[in-house]
C-alpha cells in the first residue's frame, strides 16, 4: 500500500543508505518516479501460515546520482524469501523475491492509493 502521508525530507546523497547484507539478508530498492516522492511504499513477506504478515513501508526519497537523479524507496534488511509489493490496503503490485547477501531492484509501476 502506498500511504498519503507527506513528510517530505531532502534529497538523498550517494552512499546514504547502509545496507545490512548477509548470508540470510538481503535488501530491497524500489525504483519510482518523481511523481512518488514522498509517498511510503509497503511490502510485507508472502504469508507462511495462518497469521498476516506484518507490512513495513519505506519512503520514496531522491538521490543524487549523476548524470539524473534517482526516486527510490529502500529496504535495507530483509530477511530472504518472497514478498508482496502493495499499491492500496488489499492490492498487490507486484512480489518480489529477496536472497541473502544481495541488493534485489524493482521498478514500481503501481498507482497510490490510500
């Protein structure tokens, strides 16, 4: 889901954003566009039995990165395995498998919703 909420921080510069990888950890980068900025983005783990997985959102900020800048939203430490990308409360956009140890790249293509 992609929440309205409008905290709009400055942009993001090159190397900004540590990364937790590891032999079980991976990270999760949702490319967006400019019209996204400052629109959090959640994704939760595919469901692995009867109780809902628990969403998590991160925001799409800018970054500076030559020659255009960039819109993402990043995940920093997931723990390998499937998830759900989220465009409204009960609409998915997409899933995504993460692995440990790697930096995995989406391009959203979802519309926000509240």
């Amino acid at each position: 889901m992609t929440t309205g909420h409008d905290h709009r921080y400055g942009p993001s510069s090159a190397a900004s954003v540590v990364l937790n990888l590891g032999e079980d950890i991976g990270a999760l980068v949702i490319e967006a566009d400019e019209s996204l900025l400052g629109v959090e983005i959640e994704i939760s783990p595919l469901p692995r039995g009867e109780e809902a997985p628990v969403r998590t959102h991160s925001m799409v900020r800018q970054r500076l990165t030559r020659p255009e800048p960039t819109y993402d939203a990043v995940y920093p430490d997931l723990k390998e395995g499937g998830y759900t990308i989220w465009s409204g409360p009960d609409t998915a956009a997409a899933t995504v498998e993460i692995s440990g140890g790697r930096i995995t790249r989406h391009r959203y293509t979802g519309a926000v919703s509240a």
